[in-house]
C-alpha cells in the first residue's frame, strides 16, 4: 500500500486509499475483494497480491492507458 501512495504523491492524476474490508464489507463486495491486497483502479479491480515495485508501477501505468480519457 506504501507504493500506491507514493505514486499518488507523484501524480495528481493518483489517489490512494486503504479500505478495511471487514469494516467495509458492501464496498468491498461491490469491487469483488475476496483477498488482500486487491487493488481496484477507476472503480474495478484491477489485481490481486502483492508484487514487486517494478511490476506494481508497470500494471498502474497500463491501467492508465487503457482508461477512457477523462
């Protein structure tokens, strides 16, 4: 989680946020968390586990051109 923020103090066009997902359980549900960590980008999940910085950045930077243009 310390990296998705780091690359959201890098960028304004990342936020970051840690859900707990006990506590949050219909959120959680809605993006499909069924482990952790699941990270959810533009509001669908993106990709479960933790990985190295090198490919977290590399799955971060495809999701962003994937997305629609805002």
């Amino acid at each position: 989680m310390l990296l998705a923020y780091r690359c959201a103090l890098a960028s304004p066009r990342v936020t970051a946020a840690a859900v707990e997902a006990t506590e949050f359980a219909v959120d959680a549900d809605r993006h499909g968390v069924v482990s952790v960590p699941t990270i959810v980008v533009d509001d669908r999940r993106a990709w479960v586990g933790s990985m190295p910085e090198a490919a977290f950045v590399e799955r971060l930077l495809a999701s962003a051109a994937a997305a629609p243009p805002a």
